[in-house]
C-alpha cells in the first residue's frame, strides 16, 4: 500500500549515520558506572530531537556533506549539553537524544531541560545559516523538531564492545512519541511535563495544543507548545511564526521580504564558495603545468609571474597567459601578445576576441570537445588545490559576476536563481561521485600512488576528472542555463518575443538567449582579471565557452531534433564503438573525447531534472513550484491550458519517457559510480509513488494555486482603492 511505500522511501533516501560514541575501555566503563549504575531514575526529564526535513536534505549531497554537517551540528550541542549540565544519551542518525535528573536528581529537571530545548533550537538556528554557504541551498532551512517528556527511567551503561548509556521503559518511549506528533522548528512537551514548569511559575511558557494527539501504547494525550522566551509563538503549518495581529502586516510583509533577500545573499555567497574552489583546482593545475614547462628555471618565472601579477591584475586584461611555455627572457612578449588576441574588450564591455564566433549558440553545438589529455609530470607536481591562493582582487570579480546573474534571474515559482542553484548542487555531487569511483585498479606503488590514481580517474572518466576548467564550466551551464526565463516554455516564448525568437531562428530560444546574457557578462571588461584565472589564454577561453554551450543547449528538453541528435552521439559514443574492431589511436582519442562530451551533456541534463531522481519531498516541492509557474501564466492568458488537465498522466509519461531512460544512460556510462542506481531507484520509486498520491496531489496544488491567485488579485484591488484614495485627498 501507499504506506508501505513511503516506508520504503525513507529506507531508501535517508543515509544512516550513526555518530558512533567512542569505544570505551573496561576501566572507562567502570568509570562511568560509578556516576550512573544501572537504576531507576524517578525524575527525569527526557529530550529527542530530530532534524526536520533531514531525509530530502541529505538524498542530494555525498555521505562525507552529511556526516561532516552532522557532527558540526551535534559539537554545537554537546557543548551547551556540558554547559546546562545535561547528559547526552546518544546520537542516531538525525536524532539527538538526551536527559537531565541523571546522574545525579536535580529538582528542576523540567525547567533545565526546556531552557535546554529552548537554547538548542536557536543554536540550530544560528548553525545552519552559517553552513548554508558551506553545504548550499536549503541547508538554512533545516530545523529541529522536538519533543519533551518527564517520568522514571531505568538507564545504566551496558557493559561490552561500543559501549554507551541507554535508557529504558514506557517513559522514553513516550518522550520519542511525543517529538514524532510535533512540528518542523517546535518544541511539543507532554502533560505531565507541563505540569512540572507550572509548580515552578513557568505557566507563561505553555501554550496549549488544540487537539489531542495519538501516543502508541496509550490513549490520546493532551500537549503543549513550549512558547520561546524571545517571544510567544505557536505553530502554523509546521512552523514557528511570531502570533501577529492585523495593524502589524505590513510589518510582516517586510519581514518577509527581508527574508528572501537574506536567502538569496545566502545563494549567491555559496555559488561564490563553490566556483572559488573550481578557480583554486584550476590554478593549482595550471601552476603544476607551468613548473614542468619551466624546468629549473621555474623559481625565476614564478617571481616575474608574481611581480607582473602585482601590477597586471588591477588592469583590465592583463595577466600572464602561457608565459611558461617560453623562456623567462621572452615571457613578457609572449604574455603581452596572447593577452591582446584573447582578453580584449571594447569600451562598451562587448567581447572581440578573434576566435568568438558570430553564429547563433546553438549552432556552435558539436559533437566532440577535444578534453587535455592526461600528463604524468604535471599530475606529480601539482600541489594541494586548497594551498592555492586566488587574489582579492579576482575573488571581487567572481562575487560581482554572480550577484549579477542573480539579479537577471526572473522572479518565477520554478525557474528561478534557487532552482539554478538546485541544479549547481546536483552538478556538483555528479561530479564528485565522477571523481571518486569506488572500484579503480590503482598499484599500490607508495612514490608513484598519487600519479598513478590521476591517471586511472581520468582513463576511467574520460578526461573529465583531469581538467578542473571542464567541471568549472559545468558548474557555470548550471548557474546561467536559466537566466532571464520568462516562466513559460518555448513555444510560449515566440508568440510573446516575435523578434527574439527571429534572432535565434524559433529554436531553443530561452536557453540561446540565457547563454548569450551570461557570456556577454563575463565578456565586459570589468571581468577581464576574472576570466582570465578562469581561462588562462585563447584555447581555455574557447574551449570554457563551447563547454557551456553544449551543456546550457542541453537542457532544452522540448526539442524533438536536439533529443534525436543527442540519442545518435550516444549510440556512437556507447554502443557502435564497443562493437567495431579495435580503433587506431588517433580515432580511439576522437571516440574518448565523443564520450566526454555526451557525459558532460547528460551530467547537465540529470542536473537540470534532479528533483525527479532524488527524495519523494524534494521531487514534490519542486513539481509544486513548476505547477504554480505553468498555472500562474494560464490565468494571465500566456497559455490555452488549465495545467491540472492532463498533469497526472503528463508526469507519468515524463518518468516513462524521459527521466527513467535518462537515469539507465547514467548508469550505463559507467561513470557516475553509486549515484546512477541511486538516481534509478528514486526515479522509479517517484513514480511508483506518483501514480499513488499524484491525483490527490494534483488536486491539492490546483487548490492552493486558485486560493493563491485569488488573494494576489484582491490585494491588487485593495492597492489601486488606496491609490485612488489618496489621490481623492490630494
């Protein structure tokens, strides 16, 4: 059945990580017995907190993003545990368990345990907007949701391997039931903890749950809301909202906008974050290159690089590009020479570089990029990318080009800078699943171990893995590939846009124009210092720009001809050369490159569509989003068609047809490692559970959408009365 299947969707999408107690000695063990035996503790307090929505957080990052989140969040908590004089029990995946009233009783164990909950909540608060930057989108948004209960437990160490403290009886169990019937970033307490803060005069602090709540094993229980001390606040629809009376909406609406204005800047500084570490490999891979070109005359080079880049980079187009491929006497000219071909703008911004090409973009899509190939001497000098230190200068740029980006993004439901960013996180961990294979054949040669892993992850992905400039401009097609989008599809698009649609000849026309936005951005002079770290001379400058060519052209999903194209490179990238004889060396270098370039595209594609392939709540929030988009154009007139006609039945038909098919051609590239059956197994489940609940959810949507609309347009109405008001007055 329905739940049976959401059953399995949890078992599926939520990674278990357990942050493990330290294995403790016989002595230790001993040591702790003697503060807390083996008893019943007749007054105590118990917390479990769980993080909301950890399930979908956690299903589009790597296990490494999961763990190291999980254990800056519980530090955070274990020091205000020793601090407050609480004893943590454990952790368990996203739950956080602990008690006070053990070991020793304390009369005010309620009242400890609620500050407690209290300081927690806000420290998780504080935490996930710091790591919002660090671990991307919606990261912020991550709340607790906890739930509080008092009464005797038995609880000791049980002795053996791993040992840890555990407690025992109907009272822990309840404590565990009443967080599950509670709500995202609430604190639910029972009756008979609430009865405690009242005998201490905290009577202020309760605000009673309107209905009765279902506890297993026992009849319905009466809660509470635990009110925090900045404020009184109840919970609306799974959320914490301050209670605010009707002369104070105003007030509320500028809150809220202030809020999106912060989650935007939190978008923007993680975007930066993430190209800042691509700029970094980058660099890092180019310094390499240059000392194996300079051989013993490199130290000399490095010091004119770096005294030429003390002056050059507060110019516009001026940095060293290739310099190290000459000897230091000539390295000024070449650099000079190079610079001018490559990184000229004219006085307007506009790129007039010799190589940009006067097509439209999607005319400059090919079938083949030709990727670096893999070099041995380079691999061996290359230092940690993480020493590399990219100047303030560029990293001002970077910031700029981004916030710019943003801004061009539309203000729509689906296609908007979050949702780029979405596809930018998803990219990422495409990319570092690319990068890290599980089963390579690498000898164990202690001097060589380094090398000899380059060499086999870029054999095993095709050249991707060894060129830190292609995975920048997949992030980069990520980030622009919906820039300017009007919120309806194409076909919409060249009945509104007659001349942009002429301009791009009626063929993927919001994507052309997306990319021709962002590349004449980063083309004006103000980013000449920037898109020459990026690039480092003419070939990286023409090789980035037909990478996010091929990858924005990707996402146009609406193009019969484009998908036809796109079906016969891969044929002949995975299929046709596996059955023809064995290629020469010069064909066999041509068919590398063909599959790097199919990969790269349908990395960005399964990107684009990722909400598809990973957690049921992720699939259904971004579905609900395109549905307000696609709704909000039918009932300003830009489209025939209600989208609840045939939404149902269309999502089924786009799993069938389109993001199953996808997720196999993952799996069969052979690259993408556990990521490909994961995306597999979401896109089917999705499904499965589409065909379910998607009538019901359709309904739903449809409901809230009319609501919405009918609001929008009434305070519309209220705003122009008002106007004409005051105009009256005048």
């Amino acid at each position: 059945g329905v739940n049976s299947l959401i059953s399995s969707a949890e078992t599926i999408t939520t990674l278990v990580v357990f942050i493990v107690p330290k294995l403790l000695d016989k002595d230790k063990v001993e040591e702790k017995s003697e503060e807390a035996m083996p008893d019943l503790f007749p007054r105590t307090t118990i917390l479990y907190a769980d993080i909301s929505g950890f399930a979908a957080w956690s299903s589009v990052r790597s296990p490494q993003q999961v763990f190291k989140f999980l254990e800056s969040i519980y530090s955070e908590i274990d020091i205000l545990a020793e601090k407050k004089g609480v004893m943590k029990v454990e952790t368990s995946g996203e739950t956080y368990v602990a008690v006070t009233g053990i070991p020793r009783e304390r009369e005010d164990h309620a009242v400890a345990m609620c500050r407690f909950a209290m300081e927690i909540m806000a420290t998780m608060a504080e935490t996930t907007q710091r790591l919002d930057v660090v671990y991307g989108p919606d990261t912020a948004d991550l709340s607790l949701r906890i739930g509080l209960h008092s009464g005797a437990v038995t609880g000791g160490y049980l002795k053996g391997k791993g040992a840890r403290f555990q407690l025992f009886g109907d009272n822990a169990g309840i404590a565990r039931q009443v967080c599950l019937v509670g709500n995202h970033g609430c604190i639910l307490i029972s009756e008979e903890t609430a009865m405690l803060l009242r005998n201490e005069g905290k009577e202020h602090w309760l605000e009673k749950r309107g209905e009765m709540v279902p506890i297993k094993g026992h009849s319905d229980k009466q809660t509470y809301w635990l009110t925090q001390q900045v404020g009184r606040s109840v919970s609306v629809t799974g959320r914490t909202h301050s209670i605010v009376t009707d002369d104070k909406d105003v007030a509320r609406l500028k809150e809220i906008t202030a809020d999106a204005s912060d989650r935007s800047r939190r978008l923007i500084d993680w975007n930066v974050e993430v190209l800042h570490k691509l700029l970094k490999q980058i660099e890092a891979r180019r310094l390499a290159k240059d000392s194996v070109l300079t051989g013993p005359a490199h130290i000399a080079t490095a010091s004119i690089r770096m005294a030429t880049d003390a002056v050059t980079l507060s110019s516009p187009g001026k940095r060293r590009v290739k310099s190290m491929s000459v000897s230091v006497h000539n390295a000024s000219i070449h650099n000079s020479s190079i610079q001018n071909q490559s990184f000229h703008s004219d006085s307007a911004g506009n790129d007039t570089s010799t190589e940009t090409s006067e097509m439209m973009p999607l005319e400059e899509v090919v079938e083949v990029i030709p990727l670096p190939k893999f070099d041995h001497k380079v691999a061996k000098k290359q230092k940690d990318w993480e020493e590399v230190a990219i100047p303030e200068s560029v990293l001002g740029q970077l910031r700029s080009f981004v916030s710019y980006i943003a801004e061009r993004y539309n203000d729509n439901p689906f296609h908007s800078f979050a949702h780029a960013s979405h596809v930018v996180m998803s990219s990422i961990k495409y990319m570092n699943r690319i990068v890290a294979p599980n089963d390579l054949d690498i000898e164990e040669d202690e001097s060589h171990i380094k090398t000899k892993a380059a060499a086999a992850l870029h054999d095993h992905t095709y050249g991707i893995t060894s060129d830190p400039l292609t995975q920048f401009a997949c992030v980069l097609s990520a980030l622009i590939h919906d820039v300017d989008h009007p919120g309806v599809p194409n076909g919409q698009l060249i009945k509104e846009d007659p001349a942009m649609a002429n301009t791009y000849k009626q063929r993927s026309v919001a994507e052309q124009n997306s990319f021709d936005i962002a590349w004449k951005l980063l083309m004006e002079s103000k980013f000449d210092s920037l898109r020459a770290y990026i690039c480092g001379d003419n070939e990286g400058l023409v090789r980035l720009r037909q990478l996010v060519i091929n990858g924005v052209m990707a996402t146009d999903l609406g193009d019969k001809e484009l998908k036809t194209l796109r079906n016969g490179r891969w044929y002949k990238a995975f299929q046709q050369s596996e059955q023809e004889a064995a290629p020469s060396p010069e064909s066999n270098v041509e068919d590398v490159n063909r599959k790097a370039t199919i990969v790269i595209e349908h990395l960005i594609q399964a990107a684009d569509v990722s909400h598809t392939m990973q957690h049921w709540d992720i699939y259904r929030e971004w579905n609900s989003k395109l549905f307000s988009e696609m709704y909000l154009a039918y009932r300003q007139g830009r489209s025939d068609t209600n989208p609840a006609e045939g939404w149902y039945q269309g999502e089924i038909g786009f799993f069938d047809f389109y993001i199953i098919p996808l997720s196999q051609k993952l799996n069969d590239c052979g690259v993408f490692g556990v990521t490909s059956d994961e995306n597999l197994n979401y896109a089917k489940l999705n499904r499965e559970l589409w065909v379910s609940l998607g009538k019901a959810a359709t309904e739903e949507m449809l409901e809230r959408c009319e609501k919405e609309y009918d609001r929008k347009m009434a305070q519309e109405v209220d705003n122009q009365i008002e106007i004409f008001t005051e105009e009256d007055m005048i």
